[in-house]
C-alpha cells in the first residue's frame, strides 16, 4: 500500500471527507462505471462536431463495483461558442459521482483512481513559477489558450490525493471557452461535499486554490488576446534567508530602515538606560521609528511595540520594573490611556510622555466625540437592555460620557465579535450598539448574516451559547454607528479591491476588521479556504508567522504572498517576525528556499511627484525628469488616495526618532520645557460629577474581566438591566 493509500485508510474515521449520504438526483437512473466521468471527458474533446452538448444517461456494467455518477456529459460539441452548458453539467455528473459514495474511504479510493489519470508534468514545468499557492502539498498548474479561446491546463502534484483534486478539475474545465472558466465558483465547488465544509484547512482546500490559479491565469490570458495593459504590481517587499529586496519605490522607502542606523540605535538605548525610560509604540509608526525601537529592543527590555490594547498594561509593568518614564509613540487616546491606566495602578509619579507639542488626532476618535455620536447614545439610552459596545480606539473622555448614558464595554478587533455574542448569550431581549467605526459594525453585521448560513454545530464552535435560530434572532437588535471611519482602512476602496481581484487572488490576504466591506469579503472569501484573516494587527502578524512556519515545516521551496491589508507600519514587526523564523534555517545546508513576499495594496493615484532642482535626497527616487519622495507618511505626499488605497496614517507618523530623542534628552523635565509633550490627567468631571478617568477607565476594567472569564462581569450586567439605580443618565 503506498502512502496516500495508507494516508486514505487513516483518513476513512475522519471527518476529512465526511457528509452524510445524498440520494441520486434521479433515483430510477443507472449509475456510471467508477472511471465513466473521465472517459466521457476525453471522449468530448475527441469529438469536435456542431451539436450542443448534452446530460446523457449510462448504464454501470460493473455490477459489483461502487455506484458512482447517476449522469456523464458525453456532449458532442465543442466549439467554444457553445460550452455554455458543458461545465455544469460536467459538474453535476462529478457532484453525483461523490455523493453517491457514503463511505469517506471510498471517495478518498476515489480520488486516488482520478490521480491515476492525471499525466505527469515534466520536470521542465515542474518550477516555482508553476506553483499554487496555499496547498499544503506542492501544486503544479500550467495553463494556455489556443486561439480558438479554448482553455488547455495541465498540473500535477506531490501527493497522490491532491493529484486527484487536480484531475478532477482538468476534467471540468479543460477544453472549455475562458469565459466558462470565470464563470465557475468556490462556492459550486462545496456542492461535491468532499470535506470543504468545516474540514479547516487541509488538502481538500486544493479544489478553491487550484481553481483560483486557473481563473486568475486565464484572466491574464484574455486580457493578453485584448491587448490590454496588464496591471502595475502593487509594491512589495521580498524577504528571505539572504536578506531584503524591495520592489517599488514605496516599498524601497519601507525597506530603507528594516537595517536601522547604528548609532542612532547606541544614543536611544544609552538615554533609556540612563534615564530609566520606557517606551511603549503602536505598529503603525513609521519605519524608521520601529527599525531603531526593535533593534534597540535587544539592549534594553523596556521597549514594546503592539496593539493599543497592550500598550498600558506594558507601561504598568515598565513601572513595576523601575522606569520613571514612559513615553508614547502612538495618537493621544492611547497616552491618556497609559496615564490612567498607571494612575490605577498606584504609579501616579511616574511620568507620561506624548511624541509632539500639537494634538495628535485620530478620524475614529475625532468621530465618537462628535454631536452625531452623542445622539446615537442618547437613542440607545431609550432602549433598556441596551449595552453599548465602544471601540478601545477612543479617547478616555468619550469612554467616560457614553458610560453614563448607557452601559458601556470596551472592545479590540479581536475580541468584538466574541464580546457581542457573549453579551446577547448572557442578557435576554438585549440590544447592542456598537461604535465608532462603521466599516467594523457593518463587517460585524455582515459576518452574522453569513453565520445564519453556518449549521448549529459550526456556529457552537465559534460561540457555544449560540444557535442559527439565535443568531437570526440578535440580527434585529444589533446596531452600529454609520459616520466614523478610520481614514487609514477607509481607503482600501475599488481600485485597489479589483487589482487583488485581477493579480492577487491566490495570495494570501490580510484585512484589519475597519477596511470597507468589499475588501471585508474578499478577505472573508479567501478565509474560508485557509488564505486569509480578517482581523486586529496582531491576528494579523500572527497569522503571517504560522504560514511561514507551516512552509519551513514542509521543508520545500516556496513564495509565499501576502496582501497587507491594514497599514504600512506593521511591515516592520512582520519582517522582523519572519527573519526571525527564517534565521533557524540559515545555517542548515540544503534546507528549504522560503521567500515571503509583503505586498502593499497602494492605489496607483498615491505616490505625488514633485520637481526639484537640487540632487535628490536620500529617501527619493529619480524616475527621468521627475523625482518622487518616497518617504513614509501622508504628509509627506506618498500613502493614501481618494482612489483606493492607503499605506500610511499622518497622524501616527507625528511620532518621529527626532521627537523622541528630544523628549528622551529633556528628562527629567526640570525647566518644563516639555510641558505641551506631557500627557496630562483629566481635570473636568462628568454630567455626574465623578472624574472623567474613574468613569472612563469602567468599560477598559469590563473588558479586562470579559477577557479573563469570558462572561461580562456581574456589575455590566446590573448596570444593563437596571440603570438608573447605577448612576445613569437619564434622557
């Protein structure tokens, strides 16, 4: 028994290929002979005459053997004019060929036989070139069109039952017009029932991925017969074992401090020890910042570069570890928080610095202070059991106000979701709003809607208090704020959506939870096959370094791309992420050739040219007459557009090397020379009279037990069910 035959027997107590038996669609119809389906295959493109093609009825000569396909498309015409109905029908025939199979160990026998169909690639067409990406063994696809329009694909494989897989597509869409081809569909795909569905991500996501390859090749095929210009690549760094290769100007300038200036890196660590400095910066700082804090990190453990949702908590422990300062690389919500947050903790003298003596704004923030915001509230405050489920990008103040209009919790991109079920699992009749941010509440909402699709099991594993019928039920009830948006993730708009649509669909794509829904389903799309995340910065980081590790596992060569759909800054933990998993291969002769490919989805509209009549600086590249800054950061004329497409938040990049140097110098801030960077504590009060950060730190406390118990604390709930005896507002 060789091995996937081996691996098909482990397999057959599995759920890798189960579904419960589907009778035939016609049950008075005789069934076809295990291989019928690609005889009948070959035997169309054999016989090239006018007729349209046809489902025509077999008998099964073999009495003894599996039933299989109650249908083959033995169709007699093949111009491509007049495949319309060739590709469903041949489908129909494969679906009924598999649902007739009850026995997981015979579709993976299946499977097999089809392998055995399946002519070898040469060696010559066995290169990375070929690839496809995302299976988990080594894929091979070519594909061609003859100049009758007609589609001609070839492939093969490493492992037997991904060759079946491959064969059985080829057998679908071999032969046909281009335009058959794009008109397949992932989804059509879930019908043969051979474990797509909740299987995770396994060989069988070799159907979606392989399909994609076809598709996106055959694209590039058509457009090349229209002559039509082919898309400008989306610039893009390269990393691997050797080092860094940048393509593109804007990736040039992202690449240009992932090898940070050294002794820049000796005069920030000497500060930070002298001084007992901490620093806490959010990903999205600009290059330059983040190669100095991650090279610097290696002499001094005070530094941390995360999500906003960690940035105080390690502040707290810089504190309890001796530092006298912190400062802030992040928008002014976050060194409020800090603030507070040490203030709680009992570290009141410990100083608290900002990144720039003028207000470092932020769209989300600015949006849940506004009038517009306000009112939403005060109409959830009319709707009693109302919880108001606030973003944790918004400021202390904003956290303190909504708290004593409704019930309020915090909530990070990566536990909104969970947040929202666990409240409606937990109070009956509930109401939610959440705000600020629109793009979130809408993908939210969206996400739900797909979820009454899921069976009740699927949805138990995502939250156990929920069922199809419970989940309809909370769609009425939940409510979001449509006027606020993060300007960064607002711009992922069409252009950009359709250029991943046209050369990035078999890549890997990554989305923050704030980008615009078009990009919120592409990512979802490609989720559901194992090749994408929808979520926070740091599901995204993470999800990067367990492709990479899966890839140096296997122990092949490979290219692996990932769209990067959220700001440019986190380029720099990722490549300091992935060098770090790569480095554990360097030393080993012959080991695996991994390149991982960071594409930075920048609309065509977003680099600003500018004349100059001195030599161009450093961080500029000359393109003829014309010398483009490529420095990172809107304010710099380079990162976003209204045409789709954003690298860069100006507001985060406010938070220069420079800056920092300053106020790392000036401490202790014995002349006050550093009054307008200090990150005050609130002085005003609430409509009830208690202290803006008392109030506003609540929802932060909430989340912290949420996140500890899973459940929301006992006091959120009181306060829910009734809240004017808890101090609330009363509209």
């Amino acid at each position: 028994m060789d091995s996937a035959a081996a691996m098909a027997t482990g397999m057959a107590s599995s759920s890798y290929l189960s579904f419960p038996p589907h009778p035939s669609p016609n049950p008075s119809v005789k069934s076809l002979p295990p291989n019928a389906f690609s005889l009948a295959s070959r035997k169309i493109k054999r016989r090239l005459v006018s007729r349209p093609p046809r489902c025509v009825q077999s008998l099964n000569p073999d009495a003894d053997r599996t039933p299989a396909s109650s249908f083959s498309c033995s169709a007699v015409a093949f111009s491509p004019s007049q495949t319309a109905d060739l590709v469903p029908c041949k489908l129909q025939s494969l679906v009924s060929e598999f649902r007739s199979l009850s026995e997981p160990i015979d579709r993976v026998k299946r499977l097999l036989h089809y392998a055995t169909l399946l002519p070898k690639l040469p060696d010559t067409a066995r290169v990375d070139s070929n690839r496809v990406m995302g299976c988990t063994a080594q894929v091979w696809l070519e594909v061609n069109m003859e100049e009758d329009g007609r589609m001609r694909f070839a492939a093969d494989s490493d492992s037997e039952i991904t060759r079946g897989f491959c064969s059985c597509l080829i057998s679908l869409l071999d032969g046909t017009a281009a335009e058959e081809v794009l008109k397949v569909k992932t989804e059509d795909l879930a019908a043969l029932n051979v474990g797509i569905i909740g299987a995770g991500r396994s060989r069988v996501n070799t159907w979606h991925n392989v399909l994609i390859s076809m598709q996106k090749r055959t694209k590039a095929l058509i457009a090349e017969r229209e002559g039509k210009a082919p898309f400008d690549p989306f610039p893009s760094l390269v990393v691997n074992a050797d080092g860094i290769q940048a393509k593109g100007s804007y990736a040039e300038a992202q690449a240009r401090y992932l090898s940070p200036d050294e002794f820049k890196v000796k005069e920030l660590v000497n500060v930070l020890k002298e001084k007992k400095i901490g620093v806490v910066a959010h990903f999205y700082m600009d290059p330059e910042v983040q190669g100095i804090l991650t090279a610097a990190q290696k002499q001094w453990p005070h530094i941390h570069i995360s999500d906003s949702l960690v940035m105080a908590d390690s502040a707290v422990k810089m504190a309890k570890s001796g530092c006298q300062f912190i400062t802030v690389l992040g928008v002014d919500f976050m060194s409020e928080n800090v603030r507070a947050i040490l203030d709680q903790a009992g570290f009141a003298e410990v100083g608290v610095y900002r990144m720039s003596d003028e207000r470092i704004g932020c769209s989300l923030a600015d949006a849940a202070s506004s009038p517009a915001y306000t009112n939403y509230l005060e109409g959830a405050s009319q709707s009693p059991p109302s919880l108001h489920v606030v973003y944790i990008n918004t400021s202390l103040e904003t956290k303190a106000f909504a708290h004593e209009l409704v019930p309020t919790i915090t909530c990070t991109s990566s536990n909104v979701v969970q947040t929202i079920l666990q409240a409606f699992a937990q109070v009956p009749d509930l109401t939610v709003w959440y705000g600020p941010d629109s793009y979130m509440g809408a993908n939210i909402k969206e996400l739900f809607q797909q979820m009454t699709m899921m069976t009740d099991e699927e949805i138990h594993e995502i939250h156990p208090g929920h069922s199809r019928s419970s989940i309809r039920s909370l769609l009425p009830r939940l409510h979001y704020f449509q006027e606020g948006t993060c300007i960064v993730h607002h711009l992922f708009g069409h252009e950009v959506v359709e250029k991943i649509n046209e050369m990035y669909c078999d890549a890997f794509l990554t989305a923050h939870f704030e980008v615009p829904g078009e990009m919120f389903s592409l990512a979802m799309e490609a989720k559901r096959r194992g090749m994408g995340v929808v979520g926070s910065t740091q599901n995204i980081l993470d999800f990067i370094k367990q492709r990479v590790q899966e890839a140096l596992d296997r122990k092949v060569n490979d290219h692996l791309q990932f769209v990067l759909g959220t700001e440019s800054g986190m380029v720099t933990s990722i490549v300091a992420a992935v060098r770090n998993l790569l480095a554990s291969v360097e030393s080993s002769a012959g080991g695996p050739k991994i390149n991982v490919e960071i594409v930075f989805p920048v609309s065509s509209e977003s680099i600003t040219g500018t004349s100059t009549n001195g030599s161009p600086p450093m961080s500029s590249v000359k393109m003829g007459d014309v010398v483009l800054p490529v420095i990172p950061g809107v304010a710099s004329g380079e990162g976003c557009s209204i045409h789709g497409g954003c690298a860069s938040c100006p507001y985060m990049k406010m938070n220069s090397l420079t800056s920092l140097l300053n106020v790392c110098h000036n401490l202790p801030d014995d002349k006050n020379a550093l009054s307008a960077f200090r990150a005050e504590r609130f002085k005003s009060q609430t409509p009830n009279g208690k202290a803006i950060a008392e109030v506003g730190c609540e929802p932060i406390l909430h989340m912290r037990d949420f996140q500890a118990t899973k459940k929301l604390p006992e006091e959120l709930v009181h306060q829910i069910l009734d809240p004017e005896s808890n101090g609330m507002v009363a509209s």
